[in-house]
C-alpha cells in the first residue's frame, strides 16, 4: 500500500514539474512540493529533508545547479552486503542489510534516481520516528558526527521558522551611515598567543559602532575568548560559519540557539580581548570578520574579504 502511494504521489509531482516547467515555476518551490509529498508520505517534517538536502549540497564537490536532490547516500548504506552495485529490488538489498528503497515505483531502487535517493532517506530516518529528538538520533546514526547533525537540525528550524529555503539575503556587516575601513588582512602574521597567521578582515570603526549578521543563520557562540575578546559565532545554511570578534557588547536577548536574519544588528564595534575577560584598548577599535567552511569532514579559514566587497557593492 505505501508503494503504491508512493507512486501514485511522485507521478503526480513528475507530471506537475513538466506541466509548470513553461511558466518558470522556481526550482525551490518545486523541491518544497517534493519534500511535502514525501512528509505526507512518511510523515518525515518537510523541513528536516530540505535542510539534509541543503547539507548535502554543501558537501558535494560538483552539484548540479539544475538537481532536485543532491543526497549522495554511500554505496555500503544503500546495497549493505549485496555483491551488486547497480540498480536491484529493494528486497535484495534489505536481505543484505541495505537501506535503498524504490521511491518511484518502478520495482528498482536506484542510487542515481533522486526519487529513490529522496524515498530512501526518509524511510530511514522513519525508522526513528519523527520528533526532532527522533530525527536527531536518526542523523547521528547516518552520518556519526556532530557538528553535522547540529548543522541539519539547524536548518530545518531555519526552514521551518520562514517557510522556504533560499534564504540568500545578506548584508555588510557595518551600516551605512558609519564611518570604517577596511583592507585584505587575510593570513598577515600575528604574535599575541604565539605565531598564527590572521583568520580574517579588521573593519576599522569607532567604538559603538553597531555590527550587523551578514547572513540568515543561527547563533553557535557567544561569550569571551582571550584572543577575540567578546565574540559571536552564527553558522548560515551553507556550511558557512561567520566569526565576529573584538566586540564592545552583544546586542540585548540574543543567546545561543537564537535564528538571526541578514542585516540584525547583533553587537557593536570595539577593542575586547588579548587577556582574561574585560581586556579591551590593546588596540584600535574594530571589528574582526572571519568566515570558516564546514566540508563535512573538516572545517578551515577562508578569506573573507571577496564576500565583504560584494555585500558591500549591494547592500541597500
């Protein structure tokens, strides 16, 4: 019976892609529909698939701008033991202890059928069931790492909080309005702590100056740091996590956990850190941007002043 709903919904969803393909239907809202039909299905929250998707696009070496599903799932996760690795019934796999399920009803469960591939992940973490603590135990047992399973989990909330999933505004951290400076510091040397090079941009502004989040995301840390003074951390749905140091002040309420939105002011520019909480004037007052990338294995510093030139040209 729930093959057979199964397909009956993603004939449904193939035969309304083409239908709306000559009006220009946008590709988010098609993978929204998808992700409905299949929580309809297996009563997975939509969100939870479109953020694991968002993950898995992060990831990939090459996606496909144009794909619906970016989820890769591993050859030994989809066949288990079976001496195949092409296209079988989904019978054989699961007799050797593999999770691909036939999404399309076709009677195959194909590893490059994104229907399959959709099918599949949400009949695993069906297994789980669907709260998020449910969800969370089922993405720890699929991808055993942590800072994965928070990122996906903040995702979702992130979907579900605005209801789509292109959440692509951005804006400089620094007002209009403000006087700053800024130049490419990225990988200058710096001797407090030992010898380490520069992960990040000093914008240079007046002590008070506010700092606004450059992205959607949500916040990972706030707090004190001997080298960055009173810092905030806010990763955004593309593995990117955005480091804002050397801070006067946070702005009011905002704690760990709390989604914030390109443009909301989140501090304010100051001359916090090298030494123990409360440090502050051991330099001139600015604001130290970093941005980091998470490729799902390890996470590093890139330079972030290319990203600071452009949402500086566009911000309104």
């Amino acid at each position: 019976m729930q093959r057979y709903t199964v397909c009956i919904f993603l004939s449904f969803f193939l035969l309304s892609t083409i239908a709306h393909a000559e009006e220009n239907v946008d590709i988010e809202q098609q993978k929204i529909t998808l992700y409905k039909q299949i929580e309809a299905i297996t009563l997975i929250p939509w969100h939870y698939l479109a953020a694991m998707n968002r993950y898995e696009a992060n990831i990939a070496e090459d996606p496909a701008e144009d794909a619906l599903i970016h989820m890769n799932i591993p050859k030994e996760k989809w066949y288990g033991a079976a001496p195949v690795e092409e296209p079988a019934d989904e019978e054989t796999l699961l007799l050797f202890g593999g999770i691909g399920k036939d999404g399309d009803g076709d009677g195959i469960a194909d590893r490059n059928n994104q229907y399959d591939v959709l099918y599949t992940i949400a009949n695993y973490l069906q297994q789980y069931g669907n709260t998020p603590q449910d969800i969370r135990t089922g993405l720890w047992n699929y991808y055993k790492r942590e800072l994965t399973v928070l990122s996906i989990m903040n995702y979702a909330r992130l979907f579900e909080t605005y209801q789509k999933i292109d959440l692509d505004e951005t804006a400089f951290p620094i007002p209009k309005g403000y006087n700053y400076s800024y130049r490419n510091t990225w990988g200058d040397a710096r001797g407090f702590g030992g010898r380490r090079i520069h992960e990040g941009t000093d914008i240079f502004a007046n002590y008070g100056t506010p700092v606004r989040a450059t992205t959607y995301g949500i916040i990972e840390l706030k707090g004190w740091n001997k080298y960055g003074g009173w810092r905030i951390g806010i990763r955004d749905i593309y593995n990117r996590y955005h480091y804002y140091a050397h801070l006067n002040g946070f702005a009011d309420g905002l704690e760990i956990g709390d989604i914030v939105e390109a443009g909301q002011t989140i501090g304010s520019v100051g001359a916090s850190g090298y030494g123990p909480p409360g440090t502050s004037g051991k330099f001139p007052p600015h604001l130290h941007y970093g941005l980091y990338k998470d490729n799902g294995k390890t996470e590093w510093s890139f330079d972030p002043f290319p990203n600071l030139k452009r949402w500086e040209r566009k911000d309104p």
